[in-house]
C-alpha cells in the first residue's frame, strides 16, 4: 500500500520494460499502491509506459505576476522579519523581481538570452541568503556595499551560469539599473506601474503581487514591443507543428490522393530539378586554374563538398523513397520519417541536420538550388563580384579567408593576420548596381543577404531606424 518513487529514469530507459512487465503481470496489488516516476522528455522513453500512466508536468509560472507570486508564496513571515535592517524586504522584493525577470526572458529565445540559461531556485534562494549576511555584517554608517551586491548578483550568483559577454552585460545593467541607494525612493520602480510595495507581512507582498497585470507588456523586461510578435509566432509555430505530428498517418485522405501518391509526385518533381553531382576532378582542375592555395578557393572547395554532400543524401532519400512507396525495398525509420515530413511541407531530419533552416520544405528545396547556383556559377565563371553571404555553410570561415588574403596582398606593408580586423560598410548601390569588385585601394568584398531583426534601415541616411513606431 506504500507509495514507489523513482527518480531521473530517462538515464535507465532499460529498467522501465522491466517495470512495465513487474506492475502488469503481479496477480495481487493494493489499490492504495502508487508508483511515481520522475523523467526528462526522452524520445525512447516505453511509449506504452507513457500512454498507461497519469502525466504531472511540473512548468514555470508564465508572467511576473505568477512568478513573484510562486516566490512570496514560499516566503514566510520568520524569513520576511530575519533582518530589522530597513534595506532588507525592498532588496528581498528586488531579488525576487530580477529571478522572475531572468527566467521570464527565456520564452524570448536569442531575444532574451543568446544563450538559453537554467536558472533556478538555488540561485534566488543563494542570492537571498547573500544579501541577508551583508546587511548583518554592514556597517551602519557606511550603509550597504552596492559595488559588492551588484557584483554577486551580476558576476556571481547569476552570472555564475552566464557564458556569453552580452548575456553578462545585459545581467550587470540589471544590477546597475535597479541596486543602488536610489531603489528606496519614492520616484523608483522597475517600470511603470512595477514599483517596490510596501508591506509588514507577506499577506501585504501577495496582495500587491495579486494587482498586477496578468499579461506583461515585454517592456517590463526591457525588451522592445515587437518581441512579443516573435515569441506568439515561435509558440503559435510550436503548437501548430504538434498538431499536425499527431495527425493520423493512414495512406487514405479521405477519396483523394493518398500520402505515398503526392510524396511520390512531390519526389518526381524534386528530384527533376536536384542539380547534378560535382565533378570531383573537374572541381579539382577548375580550382587549379582560379589558384588552388588561396584561402578564399580553399573555402569554396569546403562549400562545394558540403554542398555535395547535401545533394547526394537528397538524391539517395528521394529514390529510396520511389522505392519503398513501391514496395521494392522496405520502408525503413528514416524513409518514413521524409515520408511525413515531405506531406506536411516540412523538411526531413536526415536533411536538416546535415544543412540549414528554413520555414518549410519548398523554401529549404529553393534555397538549395540558389545556394548551388552560386557556387557552380564561382567555379564555372570566377570569382563573383559579390557574395551572398548568409547563402554559405561557413560564413565565418568566409570572412576569416577574406581576411587571409587581405593580409597576404599587403604583406609588403608589414601587416599580420592578428592585427587585421573587419570593417563594414553599407553602401547605397543595389545589388543590380554591383558590376565589379571594390577598388583595389580599398580591398575586401561586397556582400549581400543579410536581415536585421528588430530593426530598420534608413538607406538615404545610412542608419538603423526603429523597425515599427513605439505606440
């Protein structure tokens, strides 16, 4: 009749068979008798373990006000009154408002953080349990050590887990902003309408938390307006991509074609356009000519084998395809994984993982065709007169050749590969405009390609510019 709990079972996949056959074959078993398994998502987690069992899902309360609320929930009035220090519940509140924030940036992807960082309970709680023993061993005359609080916040409790220089950054600005003597003013607040309350009893810090909007405006986490648009598109993108792979994968639709007949036609009509496969001797002798040891040739013979690479797994997965929806040879995991995807639109994963992203597999087939198309068309007619950069595999490896032969050209002039650095220029000629390379004194390369997200350029004044007005 006793409760059974194990924990971390995604690291012993092979013992759940082994308890799945335990709990379904014992002939006797209490009815107050309960296992409780804790797990990652794993994708070779027993599916029939799954299916049998009560799922719990443990999720991060979405908002600030769900946030600070969850916090003061497990706060009590003994730790609300362990300090008499006047500093003690604005910094604890303060705390609980930058935890809240840092987890809330997440939902934003590379908006929020470049990188996405786990941050838990144990740094609030080591945080809080910091700010406590400074304000217990504070001189009062000299009042708190804001040099010190914002360093362990920024450099140490939280920024213990950051890896990234501009994650840091963004990490210190929050300690900068809203650490400092002026957090006890009457005029403070995190943003408007997001101020520090006022309270003896942490019935006093619920009922303020409880006031707040339910919806918070990006604003609150200083992010622009605009990065709610891109989070409710990855959710809305997320939610509608798990609908359709749990659509039903019958051969019938309903009276119409069927799945294998419009991936079949779609393989046909693929496979037409797939270009054909580089000449390894003629890629050779073609490089030769242009000058095989320069770094910018060396980078091309680099992106033509990937490229090659790309076109050979796609050739072979569309004709084995043809063959397993003909019942040649057997349809085997992968082939029935380009089946799927293929139907919905989406790009198989045999192919995403060797190439690049894109929002749907017609997008992705297109993008193939134009980055071979530059590739084929540098090694046929020489070197281009400008590039499209984001069409690359390696667009850093590109930029560091660049580089290599900028410094070998001026090498007379005393100049190291270590000193050279990049500069960039946005120049006002379209790209029907480019007819040749840059003047020789100047060097480098025109490119073309890329996006700005977030915001816009104002071409008659070569600036960055406010993507959408702020209303």
């Amino acid at each position: 009749g006793g409760w059974l709990l194990l924990q971390n079972c995604h690291l012993g996949l092979e013992f759940l068979s082994e308890l799945m056959d335990t709990i379904a074959t014992t002939e006797s078993m209490s009815e107050s008798f309960r296992t409780w398994i804790t797990t990652e998502a794993h994708p070779e987690f027993p599916i029939n373990l799954l299916q049998s069992s009560i799922k719990f899902t443990n999720e991060p309360p979405q908002g600030m006000k769900a946030g600070l609320k969850r916090t003061y929930s497990a706060v009590t009035q003994d730790h609300l009154e362990v300090s008499n220090m006047p500093q003690w519940k604005p910094l604890l509140y303060a705390v609980a408002f930058l935890h809240t924030t840092v987890q809330e940036r997440r939902k934003f992807g590379p908006l929020g953080w470049n990188i996405p960082y786990e941050f838990n309970q144990a740094d609030f709680a080591a945080s809080v349990q910091f700010v406590q023993n400074h304000l217990d061993d504070m001189d009062i005359k000299r009042g708190v050590n804001w040099s010190c609080v914002r360093y362990m916040l920024g450099e140490v409790q939280y920024g213990g887990r950051v890896t990234d220089d501009l994650d840091k950054a963004l990490l210190n600005t929050y300690a900068r902003v809203w650490f400092g003597e002026h957090m006890f003013s009457e005029k403070f607040c995190f943003y408007k309408d997001y101020v520090i309350p006022k309270g003896k009893t942490v019935e006093d810090y619920l009922q303020y938390i409880e006031q707040l909007p339910v919806i918070d405006t990006p604003e609150v986490f200083g992010l622009h307006p605009n990065a709610d648009i891109t989070y409710q598109t990855n959710l809305a993108n997320e939610t509608l991509s798990t609908i359709v792979s749990i659509q039903p994968k019958d051969s019938s639709t309903g009276g119409g074609e069927t799945r294998e007949a419009v991936v079949q036609r779609l393989a046909d009509e693929m496979l037409e356009k797939l270009p054909p496969d580089y000449n390894p001797h003629e890629v050779k002798a073609q490089l030769q000519k242009m000058g095989a040891i320069q770094p910018i040739n060396i980078f091309l013979r680099q992106e033509i084998d990937r490229m090659q690479h790309v076109i050979s797994r796609v050739r072979t997965t569309l004709t084995d395809l043809k063959l397993a929806i003909d019942g040649t040879i057997i349809m085997s995991e992968e082939l029935q994984d380009a089946l799927d995807n293929m139907y919905d639109a989406r790009i198989p994963k045999l192919w995403f993982r060797i190439s690049w992203e894109s929002a749907t597999l017609g997008f992705w087939f297109t993008e193939l065709l134009e980055r071979n198309q530059q590739f084929s068309s540098w090694l046929q007619d020489g070197r281009p007169n400008q590039f499209w950069m984001t069409g690359f595999f390696n667009p850093q490896g590109f930029l560091t050749a660049m580089r290599q032969e900028t410094t070998r050209m001026n090498l007379a002039k005393g100049w190291a590969l270590d000193s050279v650095v990049l500069h960039n220029e946005v120049t006002k000629m379209m790209k029907e405009d480019v007819v040749g390379p840059p003047p020789a004194d100047i060097g480098g390369v025109y490119i073309y390609g890329l996006f700005l997200e977030g915001a816009g350029w104002d071409r008659r004044n070569s600036k960055l510019v406010e993507s959408a007005p702020k209303v």
